[in-house]
C-alpha cells in the first residue's frame, strides 16, 4: 500500500488518492434560447442599475461650490438683528 512521505494534516486528502471513480458525470445540457435571454436581460439589469446609481450618485456626493470655498452663510438671527 502506498504510504506518503509527509505528515497530511487531513485524513480525507490522504485518502482522496485511493477512491478514484471510473464514473464520468452526465455532459451538461446546453441552455435553451429563453435561458440566454433572461440571463442577458439580467445582466443589463444589473449593469443599468449601476450606471443609474454613479449617474445620480456623483453629482450628490460633490460639495456645493456655489458661494467659493471660503464663504459661510450665516443667517441674520445669528448676527442679532
């Protein structure tokens, strides 16, 4: 019987040599048209949904420049007024 040389620290890969099957799996069947359609369909819905976000997600995340960097808008109650 064969013994490896070196310590296996798994008992199923030291064993996984010996249980070798003769067994081909059956070929897979091919997707049908309607499978491809949807999994496309699918995937431009995700890729959409994406592009959407960063379109209406960057303009809200940059700062309002609209006053410069340096102005402050304080309000008249603040200056007592």
């Amino acid at each position: 019987m064969f013994r490896r040389r070196e310590p296996v620290p798994f008992a199923f890969v030291a064993e996984a040599d010996r249980f070798r099957s003769n067994v081909t799996p059956p070929p897979r069947q091919r997707a049908s048209r309607s499978q491809i359609f949807g999994r496309t369909l699918l995937g431009l819905t995700v890729v959409a949904g994406l592009t959407g976000s960063l379109l209406f997600g960057v303009p809200a995340l940059q700062q309002d420049t609209v006053g410069g960097p340096n102005t402050t808008h304080q309000s008249e109650v603040a200056h007592g007024r």
